[in-house]
C-alpha cells in the first residue's frame, strides 16, 4: 500500500516545467493543514505539441485518471482494491490525506494537481515521520517545524528539496540516480511555500533571505533554486532556527 501511495503522490512532482505552491496553515489547536498545487500547464503543452494524436489516449491515460474535486487517499486506493491494511491509525491518516487535478474548460488533460493534508495532529505527524523512513513522501518538509498553537520553530534546513529529490532518486534506476544530484532546477520553475496563522504575528525572532512576512497573519519563503545549486552562493541572512510568535 505504501508503494501505491508513493506512486499517486510522486506524480505530482516528476514533471518539468512545474511550479509548485504551497500554503501551510496553522491552528490554535496545535494542527496544521497544508495544500500544494502543482501548476503542469506548460510541461502538459510541450507533450502535446510533441505527441501524435494516435498516441496522446495512451500516453496520457494514468495522468488523466486523477480526479477533478477532492478525494482521500482512503478512496482513491479502496476503489483501486488496493486497500490492504486494516491498521487503523494508517486509515485515519488516509482518510486525511487528499488529491485532485484541474483542468481547463477546452483541455481534457489536466492542468495542474494539488495535494491536502487536512487538519494533522502533532500526533499525526509522527506517524508521518515514520512511515516517510521506509517510503519517501514529497510533501513540504516544513509541516514538520514545531508548532504548539501559538509558537512555530522554524528549522531553515528545511528550505530545500532533498525529500523531493530524495522520492525522484528512490524510484530511479542506479544511471539516473548518478544523475539527479544538482539537477532539480531542470524539473521545476518556481517554488514557494507560505506559512499562514489564525492568529496575528506576535513576533519574529531570526532572519533567512528566503522568508518574508507578508501580512499580519503570513510569511512567505520563495526558494531560490540557483542558490541551492551553487556551493558558492553567498546569502546576507542563514540563521538556522527563526521563532514566530502569535498572538
């Protein structure tokens, strides 16, 4: 089963010419929610335009079978009949996990896709953590600052994409592993993550180049991917712990 959930999630992340977004939200409750959404809309019409129409049906037929509106994990591998386990922490965590596709009104191949994480627990998140030691998840490495409902730690080595790169490495072959290290910029564009709170910002204590606060209530990190492929890049701002603080 979890190969099967690998496989769905690890298609999100494996096209190029992608921008991925990502918006965490943290509740007073201590939970956070998290969506993605992966914009494919240039990498899906350079396949077209390169793809006879005879074989654009087969080519495309396991991206388009991906559902336009929310469907959990839970569902997505019940109605496959993949559904092999009856551990019931595995299930609720399935339950929480959701997919779906876009696609334009005169366009059948989707789009983009996106990803949620509904509601997660700090509980929740330690089974992630263990599950992701046997099988790598891309998701966004920083749902996993610690939170407690009014203070976020922010670990800054996080601001990378060793889990997405380690996910493309893992279900390669030993030639294309050799040869991902320092390749991410070819599969992606644009990445960015923003962290939003219930709460107004209270403080923040820290600084990186990469983050910003944007709002009463939001900061932003935008990657710079040229820089995390230069040994030699120099950033003003590195403090490797920043503490946020709400109200």
């Amino acid at each position: 089963m979890k190969k099967t959930i690998v496989l769905f999630l690890i298609s999100l992340f494996t096209l190029q010419s992608c921008s991925i977004n990502t918006e965490v939200l943290y509740h007073k409750d201590s939970a956070t929610s998290m969506i993605t959404d992966v914009d494919t809309r240039e990498f899906m019409a350079e396949m077209q335009a390169m793809t006879p129409d005879s074989l654009k049906q087969e080519k495309f037929k396991d991206i388009d079978r991906f559902p336009t509106v929310w469907t959990s994990m839970y569902d997505l591998i019940k109605k496959e009949g993949k559904l092999k386990t009856e551990n019931q922490d595995t299930i609720r965590i399935l339950k929480k996990v959701f997919l779906k596709s876009t696609k334009d009104d005169k366009n059948a191949i989707p789009a983009g896709f996106s990803f949620k994480m509904d509601h997660f627990t700090p509980n929740d998140y330690e089974i992630i953590k263990n599950f992701n030691k046997g099988e790598k998840l891309p998701f966004d490495q920083n749902v996993l600052n610690i939170w407690d409902g009014k203070t976020l730690t922010i670990n800054t080595d996080f601001f990378n994409l060793k889990n997405i790169e380690e996910v493309l490495k893992s279900k390669g072959s030993d030639e294309q592993t050799e040869k991902m290290e320092g390749m991410m910029m070819m599969f992606f564009k644009n990445i960015g993550t923003t962290l939003k709170f219930e709460n107004k910002i209270k403080s923040i204590t820290g600084k990186h180049d990469w983050l910003k606060q944007i709002d009463d209530y939001s900061v932003r990190i935008v990657y710079d991917l040229k820089a995390m492929n230069d040994k030699d890049a120099k950033l003003k701002n590195t403090d490797k712990k920043i503490v946020i603080v709400t109200e």
